[in-house]
C-alpha cells in the first residue's frame, strides 16, 4: 500500500469530526428551500407486554441542493444547528421515489 493511499486521522478527509451519528429515512416533506423533512421509522417493544409498537422521529434536514423528492429514501447525518429545528444534513439518496406522470387532474 502506498503512503499516499493512507489516510491520516489529522489531515485526511473528514478530519476532527469523528464519527457521526447517521439515520435513514423517507422524505415526507420538500417544499421548502434547502429543507427536507425525513421520517425516521423503527419498532420498540412494550417493557411489560412485549408487542412491538411503530414508533417515528421526524427530522429536518439540509439538502443544499434541492435534489430531493417526495418518497425518497435518504441518509442523513448529525451536524451543527443550522437553524431553530434543523440540525440535520442529507448525506446520499438511496432510493428515489418513483416519477408522478405529469398531467392536470
């Protein structure tokens, strides 16, 4: 392996940010500028019943591009507070919801 290939903790890419916590969602909401809003879904079981309850957090994230539509599954990663809610950035899209055919109803 050659030295230029190993990256070093202090100077390689991602430098002093350890590591970040990271969700994947659906994005539920694009309408706003630079803003999406991903819902995060998981399963918790009841501590004296044992059924497993659906539970949901819902995030405001960061998509610098406005590259994200409704229905697509995103990965999103913590960050500094960029505003009153929104804490979040959009990593990469996973999966992109499938295409509305365009026509009046």
């Amino acid at each position: 392996m050659s030295p230029e290939a190993i990256e070093h903790p202090t100077t390689g890419p991602g430098a002093g940010r350890g590591r970040r916590a990271t969700r994947i969602g659906v994005v539920t909401s694009s309408r706003r500028n630079k803003t999406i809003r991903v819902t995060v879904s998981y399963m918790v079981r009841h501590p004296k019943y044992g059924k497993y309850l659906r539970r949901r957090t819902v995030l405001h994230a960061h998509d610098e591009r406005n590259e994200c539509r409704d229905g697509d599954v995103v990965e999103v990663a913590q960050c500094r507070p960029l505003s009153k809610t929104k804490c979040w950035r959009l990593v990469r899209i996973i999966s992109r919801a499938p295409q509305e055919k365009g026509g009046s109803a």
